[in-house]
C-alpha cells in the first residue's frame, strides 16, 4: 500500500503556519476518496531532520510532502530540539532522499522560494513540486488539499498538479503561478510551470493528431495553401488514433509562438513529439512546416527556433542540394548553405532572378 509521508515543521522563531490544518485537509482527501483502502497517510509534526530520516526508514513512502518554511538558497526550515530553525542545506537533503530513490516516486516541497531545492532534488526523484517564490498559507493549503484529491482519485501527478493550479484560479487566489512541478532523469529533466493555455493546447492538439492528414491544413497557420505539400508529405498513410495528448513542456520561442513537447497516447502505444503553435489569446494554430521538419518554415518561426539568439546576419554559399519540394527545381530555386552567427549550419532555397538571388550572386 503506497504511503504519503507528512512532515510538517513551523520553528517558534518563524511566523506561525496553519500546518495543522493542512494535514488535516489532506487526511480528509483520503476519507472523501473511493480509494480510501489504497493509501495510507503517516504524518509528523514539529519535525527535526531525524525525525524526517526515521520516518523515511520505517514507512518508505510513495509520497514525501514537506510543509513549512522554506529559504530558497538557505534551505528548508526544520526544526532543532529546542523547536528553533533548523535550516537543511540542499545537499545533504538530496543525498538522503537518494537512498529511498526506489521507494519514493514524487516529492512535494509546499514552502515558499523551494524551488531551489526541488532542482536539486529532482536529480534523485523523478518528480518533485516546489513553489517559485513566496505562497499564501491559504492557498498553500487549497494547492495541497487539491493536489491529494486528485493523486487519491487515481491520476498521475502531472495531472494532480494541473488541477490543484487550477483550483487555486477558481478560488480567486494570486498564487495561480507560484507553483512548479520538475522531473527527473527518466523524465528528461522538464520544467513545467502552470499555464492556463494548457487544457486548450492538449485540446486543439489532440483534435488535430485526430483529424484526417488532408483535413489538417484548416488549422494550420498557413491554411489550404499548404494542401499540396500536405498531400505529398502523407501520401497514403493510414491515420491512428490517439486517445490522449499530454503536455509535458512548453517553451516559449518569441511573441506568440511556442515549442510544446508532448506525450501522444493510443490504445497500443505512446510516443513523445513536438508540435510548433502559434498561441494568439485562445486561438491555436499549428506551424505546419515547422513541427513535420520541412523546409521552409515560416520566417516567424525560423527567427523563433534560435530561441534567445535571434540571427542578427548569416553567411550564405551556394549549394547543389535540393529535397522535399525542391526536386527537380533547381532551374527555378537556388540552392544555399547558411552558417549563423552561433556558427548553426542551416539550409534553405532562395528563388533566382529576385533581388536576394542577385546579392548572393555578387556577395
């Protein structure tokens, strides 16, 4: 039976927490849910770091949650003997944890500036949930309240962090973007903080994986001028259909454009993949070119895919290479080898007898 382990501690020279009531909140969670017989929650209060080693060793939880304070680089607040702070580098925390990597699956870090540790952490975890700057009380404990309902209801803790985000939306409260859940080695080392444009890009994406390949021009950025090359690109693949699209990262390149990397979900398999979106308030569309990796991606696009660095000037050569929808037209395109200012080797085609065509030429 996989346990949550509690370990709340607020030392009498920190502001007071309501910590009681979180873990209270928490049990009830588990009285509320239909899989009540399936977990088991053990809590220690006024907890010193033996306390939280000796807990690890008896219980062997699925689920470590620290409430309390926490002092970004300066650690997190334990407490001594005396019921003072006990201020626990990153380090030694991550390297205790590291011996309970087997057992423990997820830890919750609900401590204001835990970020810090949570980065540390998740070299040990494969999943762990800090909070990027300060947090409310009252919303700190609605975040954790919400997040148990959702882990005992049976889904994953992606999902439960999803939703004890939006909890926190629909009760009003600023904290919406104050927590960040990170994943591990065997998760490629994400970072995903809460983003309310999440449920409308699995949506749309989910809707347009679904869609029939020759359907899909319509929500795209570039529409049916793209028909095609759509047509050219899928031939006479079969479709297969997914059942669920999981964000797992988003990246904002520049403006409205964003790399979003996903887990697409059917009956038989799953696999990860990237789509391009342009993201416009909640109007979604798809960067066509840009997410099948066919040349040439829109020009927004190509400026966004350099991330921080924007190509500020390239070195250009004239090239023999032609693929994709440039075979057989090399009497109408040029071909060219670029090299960015990062030293980036990149490839593209620039239409003859135009005023660029011309520059290359004499350049």
């Amino acid at each position: 039976m996989p346990t949550v382990l509690i370990v709340a501690a607020s030392p009498l020279d920190q502001d007071r927490l309501r910590l009681g009531a979180e873990v209270k909140g928490i049990r009830h969670a588990l009285q509320r849910s239909r899989n009540r017989e399936n977990w088991r929650i053990e809590s220690n209060e006024a907890t010193t770091v033996d306390d939280l080693r000796r807990a690890l060793l008896d219980h062997r939880p699925a689920v470590v949650h620290f409430s309390g304070h926490g002092g970004g680089p300066g650690g997190l607040c334990f407490e001594d003997q005396n019921g003072l702070t006990h201020a626990t580098d990153t380090i030694p925390l991550a390297k205790l944890l590291h011996h309970f990597r087997a057992e423990v699956k997820c830890v919750v870090l609900n401590a204001c500036y835990s970020e810090h540790q949570a980065e540390v952490i998740r070299r040990e975890i494969d999943t762990v949930v800090g909070m990027n700057s300060s947090i409310d009380d009252g919303a700190a404990i609605k975040f954790a309240i919400a997040f148990y309902d959702a882990i005992f209801a049976g889904t994953d803790f992606r999902a439960a962090f999803d939703l004890a985000c939006t909890t926190l939306e629909l009760h009003n409260l600023p904290d919406t973007n104050v927590p960040v859940i990170l994943f591990g080695n065997s998760a490629n080392k994400q970072k995903l903080l809460y983003n309310a444009q999440v449920p409308d890009l699995e949506q749309f994406l989910l809707a347009y994986v679904n869609t029939p390949y020759l359907e899909r021009a319509r929500l795209t950025t570039t529409g049916d001028a793209i028909l095609p090359m759509v047509e050219r690109h899928y031939g006479d693949r079969m479709l297969c259909l997914i059942d669920t699209v999981r964000v797992n990262s988003l990246q904002n390149l520049v403006d409205d454009i964003w790399r979003v990397a996903v887990t697409v979900c059917s009956s038989e398999k799953s696999a990860d993949t990237e789509f391009y979106c342009r993201v416009s308030n909640r109007s979604i569309l798809l960067e066509w070119e840009a997410s099948v990796g066919l040349w040439s991606v829109p020009l927004g696009t190509f400026i966004a895919l350099g991330g921080a660095e924007v190509v500020a000037r390239v070195e250009a050569e004239l090239d023999d290479y032609y693929n994709f929808d440039f075979q057989n037209h090399s009497t109408t395109y040029q071909s060219i080898k670029m090299r960015t200012i990062t030293q980036q080797s990149l490839h593209g085609y620039v239409q003859k007898h135009t005023a660029l065509h011309g520059k290359l030429w004499t350049s």
